[in-house]
C-alpha cells in the first residue's frame, strides 16, 4: 500500500436516504508510527473553526500537517510532532463550525476505509447540519480531552453559547464519570473593557443548562486581541500556554481515577 498523506479522521457521505461515516484507520496508523506505542498514551485536542481556528494552528504547530493541508474530512487529524516522542503525545484534530468537507479527487488506496451507515430515528433524514452537531456532541468527545472553539468563526461568543447548548441538550455517548468529560477551552476576540463581562455571561448561560455537566467538565475562556485590535501570532502564546495547561489537568484527572478504580 502506498505511504499515505491523509489527514482525514471521519468522511461524510450521504444518499437520499441515509449518512454514512467513513473512517480511514487514521488513529491506526497514527498510533502505530509512535516510537513506543504500547508505553505512549496520548491526548486529543479537537479545535473547531475556520478562519481564526487556522491561524492559530499556524502559530502554534507551524510544522503540523493539519495547519497547511487541505482537508477532507469532517474532522482530520495528526500528531504534534515536536511530542511524538514524549510519553504523552499530543494529537492535533480540527473541524469546523458548519457543515464543509473539500471532495478527494479519483479512488484513494493509500489507506484502509471502513463505512458505516448511521440510521437515524423517525421518517425524516435530518439537515446534514444537525447531524454534524450529534458527530461532535456524541462521536468526538468520546476520544477527546479538550475541545477549543473559536468563537469569531461561530459568530461571537453569544453563538457559541447556542452551539454548545445544543450540544448538551443532544447529549453525550459516554458513561464515563464527569471529571473525565472534555474540558472546554474557549478563544474569544474581545476588546479587553468588555472581555471579562462577556466570558462570565457566556459561563453563566452556559453552565446553568441542566446537561452541561453530563456532556463538559470544565468551561475555560481565553482572549487573544492585541491592544492594537488585531490578532497577531504571537497573541496566540497566551492561548498556548492555557492549552497546555487544560491538557495537564485533563491527564492528571484521568490517571486520578485510574489509580482511584485501582485502589
């Protein structure tokens, strides 16, 4: 089989009566390059937007593949490769806010792909919108540790709001215990005088809808506007720091309640 350059974690595919998912073994294949696969546990990282989202993934894994190709999934992914080696490296996925999903061109044999025909309850097929919503809200946070919007590609943070309470109103997969949810990373663009007011009503908005914490465990927000109102890439290193911060915490919390089941 020929070396395989994907990116694509999960393909969308739909007839008149029916959405199929397709999976191109990428976490395989991913997993299976680690130098110690067997001894690496590594963390996701889903970013979610558009504009914004691919600037920061610029700034911050320059050498990544998922900042530069162009994607054919619904949601892609790869390793940070500057953690490849490291006992917890970190995967890189990236979708987007509204359905967008570029056509491959001719058969693709490079990789393995396995579909899966996804019914849905009632007579209508929803809008491929609502079903991308249950994909994110029910599928990927099933493998992810942290999930970062960027609330300029929703729209600003009160859109954002009403993406992630649809999200907990659909509701998780999982029946893992709450601390061990997806940690929720918001990156606002915010003048400085009203980021503070704003974060908190989207914390307050969002935390008091009952499924929250069936679905989250923790709500972050994170602002990068420069004083001059711009974003440059540097203005990211803030964002950077707090990512790394929420990965820690996240794998500290899963080797907690490994060691506390064990014990």
């Amino acid at each position: 089989m020929a070396s395989c350059t994907h990116v694509q974690w999960l393909t969308l595919r739909q007839d008149e009566t029916n959405f199929e998912l397709q999976y191109g073994n990428r976490l395989h294949n991913i997993t299976k390059c680690l130098p110690q696969p067997f001894t690496q546990y590594p963390s996701v990282v889903l970013f979610i937007g558009n504009r914004m989202k691919s600037k920061a993934l610029r700034s911050l894994y320059p050498q990544s593949a998922i900042s530069t190709c162009r994607k054919f999934g619904i949601v892609n992914i790869c390793i940070d490769s500057t953690t490849e080696n490291e006992e917890h490296p970190v995967l890189l996925a990236e979708s987007v806010p509204d359905y967008a999903q570029a056509k491959s061109r001719g058969k693709q044999t490079c990789h393995e792909a396995s579909n899966y025909p996804v019914p849905w309850p009632g007579l209508e097929i929803p809008r491929r919108q609502e079903f991308i919503d249950h994909v994110q809200a029910r599928l990927l946070s099933l493998f992810t540790d942290v999930i970062c919007l960027f609330a300029q590609d929703y729209g600003g943070l009160d859109a954002v709001a009403e993406r992630l309470i649809t999200w907990a109103t659909i509701g998780p997969a999982s029946n893992l215990e709450h601390p061990i949810r997806p940690r929720l990373l918001i990156v606002a663009n915010i003048s400085g005088n009203h980021f503070a007011s704003e974060a908190l009503r989207l914390q307050l908005k969002v935390l008091s809808h009952p499924g929250f914490s069936d679905s989250f465990s923790s709500l972050n927000v994170v602002n990068v506007l420069g004083v001059s109102g711009h974003t440059p890439r540097e203005h990211f290193s803030a964002f950077k720091q707090v990512l790394k911060e929420e990965i820690r915490l996240q794998r500290a919390t899963r080797i907690d309640r490994k060691s506390t089941r064990l014990n």
